[in-house]
C-alpha cells in the first residue's frame, strides 16, 4: 500500500499498515495539473496537462503546491540555451512553495501540513558545485509548476513563518543566488559598496541582503520611475544608464575614484563596465547571460583591475539555510511585481518575457 496512504498520528515510521482516508482516496482519484515544455520549444511549447497524482516513496512527501515563481532560467529552457541537461516534456519552474499532504515510509524530518520550499539543487548540500550535485529542478528533474510533487525529504527547507507562499517561491533561484553571490567566496561587510544591475529578482534580493549587512548599495537602471523605487526600496545611490551610457565612470564618481567591492552582474554584455566599476581586488559576481548583447573583455582591463570574476552557479542547501535564518531574523519580504493565477501561466510567462518587471512574478495555485 503507498506511504502517502495513511494519515500519521506518532509518527509515520512507526507503522507497518495503513488505511487510506477519504481525503487520501479523493486526492488519488482526481487529476492535476501541471505545465510542461521542451528545451528549444520556445512558449509555443508550453502545454498544460492531466494526470494522477503522483505518491510518494521511502523517505519522500507528497506536496500540494500553492506558488511558484518565474526565472530567467526558464526561459533559456524554452530556448535551448539553457547550460544544463533538460529532460523532454520536462515539468517547468525550479521555484515552488506549498505544504506537505502526504509522506511515505521512513520520513523523519518533516510531516503532513508543513509549509515547505525545495532546493533548486536537491542533491547539493555544501561546498563547491559538482557534477555529481547538477540534478535540478525544472531541468534534468521535473519542475514545481504543478499542483502536487513528490520530492525527498531532504530536499526541502521550511518556507519563514511570516512569509505567504507566494513570497516563498519567490527564494529557491532568485535570492539562494545572489545569497551565494554576496557571500559565497569572500564575507560582505558593513560599509563595503555593492553594485546591482537592473531591478529583476536577483538585483532586488542582492541589493535587499546587501542592506543587511551595512553594506552601501549602487544600482543601474533604466529609467526614472525605476530610479525612483529602488531609492524606496534601499538603494542607496541609483544611475540611470540611459542617461549615462559610460555608467562604470558614474559609479566611479560616486565612490571617490575607488570602485565599489562587489558587482552583481545580471546581463553579460555588461561585464566589462562592471570590472571597470570594481575597486582593486574586488568582486565581480557574473550571474547570467540576461542581455543578447555580448561582451569581449579587453585583457588590460581585467588585468588592470586586479579583480576577480566570479561565476554564480545558483546556491547549495547551506547557501539557502543561511538566507533563510537571514529572512526570518530581519523580517525582510521579497519584492513581488505581478501575481497571476494558476489558470493564466501563459500570461504571466509573457509579461516576465516582455522585461518590465519591478520585482518578481509570481503563479499563484491558493
């Protein structure tokens, strides 16, 4: 009989039996729903399909899902470009919140009506990236943007108290990475300056974890409005680059000639003005390649920044622990633009396509 079959009173272990519930038989009898894609297939291949609902194994739970956020991850899924390995009809989106409804045999570190989270990395603990550890979500496993998943116990970390489940989605890629980015190799301290680019989920989170620490922010964007709200948010200095082109002499300007400590480099094409924007032994943390601009880097200018350029790979298991202790401490909630409901995913796959966000974008399945 399946694990998830019984509801657990000491503790689901201890049982050799079980009896299913009218709540477990409904669940099992009625389908879901979820999104699937192929790598290359562009939106186009963006489908909605029925099925049963899956059941967990030994040392798995059964979560009902209630949020999930968008990436620009997957849409380099849709596009082909994606670095990583995509199964076919894969399940999109790494991010997913829910609760935990059912568990299977020999779980001991969670229970039914957990609020849960799951690392984007599930079998990457600590440490470096390895091969061994790039299975991942909505990639080479399928994803959350589903109403129910089965995943192992150990993938999962607890969504903080005072966070909805739609801001819970918004950490497993977004913010675990630009956790990793400030304080994966060297330690962020108060009044260093760090400089994000853009106002996407990842410069947002970078530029909110940066003000924990003390650290003084200077943000590039693009537009006065979006100057303005990022001064709201935090930002401690805000550059305009359509009115500064040449923005690395601004922040150049802006920090008395030195150069700032970190960079969070989102687009790629703009690798070279964030070395020119780093002080001496500085930081460059490169994320992605968001922009279709590319960048080629004239060795005397890395050379004569004496900086490091970093590739962010996401975050590990104690990456995402971290933050999350973080989170809870300080209270901080994450920055959502947009959340569209369940039924209209495609919807809000093309308002994050058409690049006007302030924030992130959320699917909402409460």
């Amino acid at each position: 009989m399946p694990a998830s079959s019984f509801k657990p009173a000491a503790h689901p272990a201890d049982y050799d039996d079980a009896i299913d519930s009218s709540a477990d038989l409904a669940r099992k009898e009625a389908p879901m729903k979820s999104y699937h894609a192929n790598s290359g297939g562009g939106l186009a291949s963006l489908v909605a399909k029925e099925h049963s609902v899956p059941q967990p194994g030994p040392r798995e739970v059964l979560v009902r899902v209630r949020a999930n956020s968008l990436n620009a991850r997957e849409f380099s899924v849709l596009a082909g470009t994606y670095p990583l390995p995509v199964k076919p009809d894969v399940i999109m989106c790494a991010d997913g919140a829910g609760e935990i409804v059912a568990v299977g045999p020999g779980v001991r570190q969670r229970t039914v009506g957990d609020r849960v989270v799951a690392a984007m990395f599930p079998d990457w603990f600590d440490g470096p990236i390895a091969p061994e550890y790039a299975a991942q979500i909505g990639g080479s496993l399928d994803g959350m943007l589903s109403e129910y998943v089965v995943l192992h116990e150990e993938a999962l970390l607890s969504v903080p108290d005072h966070l909805s489940f739609e801001e819970g989605a918004t950490l497993p890629c977004a913010a675990v990475t630009a956790w990793n980015a400030l304080t994966g190799a060297r330690r962020l301290v108060a009044g260093h300056t760090v400089l994000t680019l853009g106002t996407g989920g990842v410069s947002l989170f970078a530029m909110q974890f940066a003000k924990l620490f003390g650290a003084r922010v200077i943000a590039i964007t693009s537009s006065e409005e979006k100057a303005r709200r990022l001064k709201d948010a935090g930002a401690d200095e805000v550059i305009n680059y359509r009115a500064f082109p040449d923005w690395h002499l601004a922040v150049r300007e802006r920090t008395n000639g030195r150069g700032v400590d970190q960079v969070v480099d989102i687009g790629g094409g703009t690798l070279e003005r964030s070395i020119r924007s780093v002080a001496l032994d500085g930081l460059v943390n490169f994320i992605g390649r968001l922009s279709a601009e590319s960048s080629t880097i004239d060795m005397n200018t890395l050379y004569s920044a004496a900086a490091t350029v970093r590739v962010v790979f996401a975050g590990n298991r104690a990456h995402f622990a971290a933050m999350n202790r973080a989170i809870t401490v300080n209270r901080l909630r994450p920055i959502i633009d947009h959340v569209f409901p369940f039924d209209d995913v495609l919807g809000a796959f093309r308002y994050y396509e058409a690049q006007r966000m302030f924030g992130k974008i959320v699917i909402s399945q409460s």
